[in-house]
C-alpha cells in the first residue's frame, strides 16, 4: 500500500504479526515513522524501501547493531552513510555495508539477507524470490572471495553447470551445502556427502531426483543407523546387513533387490523384517498378491470378542 495515510488509518485495526509485514513494507506517514521510533518497532523499517531518507539516517545511527546491520546493505544509502556504516564498531554491521560494492538492487539486498546468520544446518523454507537478482549477479557472487556471496549463489537455482561444479569443491562449507539443497545440477557425490555429515537436510535431499540411489555401499559400517540404512538400501550391496542391531537398517535392508525370492521367504517371518521383505521389488508377483489378500482378510476379520458365538452378554 502506498498510501501513507491510509496504512496510519488502517493500522489500528490489523493484528499484531501483520503489523509488522505493513510497517517493512507499504508508504508510511511521518507519524507513524515516529511512533516507530517512540515504540521502539524500528526493526521494519530498516528494510521497508519506503522508508524516508532522513529516518534511514536515524536508523544507521541507531544504538542497537542490528537495527544498523539491517540499514547497511540498503541500496538508497547514501556515500557518507555508507562511509559512517563500513567503519562501525561492531562486525555484523561493517560486514554488511562491504559486502559487495555499489550500485546494489533491493533482489540483492534480500538474497545476501536471506543467506547472513542461517547457518549449516538451517531448515528454513526454501522459496522462490519475487524479484530474482541477475544471472551474471549471481556469477560474479560465485568468482567472489567473500564465503557470503558464495553461499548467497549457491542459493541460486539459475548457476551454469561449470559455476556449480566450482562451488561443489567451495572450501567453505555452508556454499556445498547450501548448492546440495538448493541447485538442480548439484552433483550426487556432494547430496551424499551433506546427508552424512548434516542430519537436518536428509528428510530434504532425500526428495530430490537427482539424491544418488547406488554409490553408497562404503557407508554400510557408519555409526550411524540411518546412514547405514541407507548404504542397505543400494542395491549394488553384495550382502544386505538383514541382522543388523538396528531394526531400521534390517528394513533398509530386507527391501533391497539384491536379495533372493528364497531369502525373503526366512525374512517375512521375521517381524523385524517382514515390512521391508513385503516391499522388495524382487518378491514374486503371485507372492505379493499372496500377502496382500491376507492383509485384507485380517482387515476383514471381526474384532475378538473373548466369547463363543453370538449370544450376548447377560
């Protein structure tokens, strides 16, 4: 909304988590601005574009670092702010306002802010911007010596595939991750590799088309069991671990075409087993439609009453 005096009138009425979407983002009055400022609510306007130049002022000088690490990456600032901001006290804020020269756009501005302070093991939902920087943006991000703008192309989807081999082998390790679960052209090697070392992103990298269903037969001794579950599912595995100690890597395992119509025989019986060994693509068709009509008979079937015949309780 642009209308400053239709978002002070309407601003009253509208709940509190949508408050603060309208103070970052429509035109606001000069008396809105500073009741901002006299509630301290300023965080919004550090990255509303709309905001006035002179509050943009106030909010580079503002006492709290974050408030003036949001302002520093701003495309509106002007020479001497920029100046005053790459000289500021605190890390975050001049790291901000040196990241990368200007002239900057406002797409720029929110993928290096979609990127600061996540970290490796952020889960947060993967959406596609409204406004996308330009590819050539995104490859000069790549070629630069700064890990942020690195991690930031990697977030890309657009990369050609000789820039996304280049940061396959990044020495900073949230660019690999992030281009694990960000980019289509994303190597295998590199999917396996982030689902070993990074817990959080396995639910994730295992939805992807391109996650490398052979190739992991070397992790079948991991300490960990999911790892492992996985390195049973390959079907290149010479000998499925059906009797590991963990019931998940037995599944893993006894779903694994590499195994025999007679073996999964033993394993069926087995409750540990059984789950795994009804799914196996290698099971006979007639031995599927066998176990299928079982289950639903056993669907079928009346609940026990613990009582002969139907005569009911006196």
């Amino acid at each position: 909304m642009l209308d400053p005096d239709a978002v002070e009138a309407e601003l009253p009425s509208i709940g509190s988590l949508s408050k603060a979407h309208v103070l970052g983002t429509c035109a606001l009055s000069p008396a809105l601005v500073e009741q901002c400022f006299a509630d301290d609510t300023v965080h919004p306007l550090a990255w509303n574009r709309h905001t006035p130049a002179d509050a943009v002022a106030r909010l580079a000088r503002h006492p709290e670092a974050r408030v003036r690490e949001l302002v520093a990456a701003r495309p509106d600032l002007g020479p001497d702010l920029v100046a005053e901001l790459r000289e500021d006290p605190d890390e975050d804020v001049w790291m901000r306002a040196r990241l990368h020269p200007f002239p900057r756009t406002w797409a720029e501005y929110w993928a290096i802010h979609g990127v600061i302070g996540h970290g490796p093991d952020c889960t947060c939902p993967i959406t596609e911007p409204i406004i996308e920087p330009s590819p050539d943006w995104f490859a000069a991000c790549a070629a630069s010596e700064e890990p942020v703008l690195r991690r930031v192309a990697a977030s890309g989807c657009g990369l050609p595939a000789e820039l996304v081999e280049t940061l396959a082998q990044d020495d900073d390790e949230e660019v690999r991750i992030r281009l694990a679960c960000h980019h289509p052209l994303a190597p295998p090697h590199l999917l396996l590799d982030v689902f070993v070392t990074h817990p959080a992103h396995r639910p994730h990298l295992l939805t992807l088309p391109h996650f490398p269903s052979t190739g992991r037969t070397h992790l079948i001794s991991h300490p960990d069991p999911e790892v492992r579950a996985l390195a049973a599912a390959d079907p290149t595995l010479p000998l499925p671990p059906v009797d590991d100690p963990d019931e998940s890597v037995c599944r893993a395992a006894a779903a694994n075409p590499r195994l025999t119509p007679e073996a999964l025989e033993a394993l069926l019986a087995d409750p540990r087993t059984a789950e795994g060994a009804a799914a196996n693509p290698s099971l006979p068709v007639p031995r599927m439609h066998a176990l299928l009509d079982r289950c639903l008979n056993d669907t079928d079937a009346p609940p026990p009453t613990g009582r002969r015949g139907n005569t009911p309780p006196k």
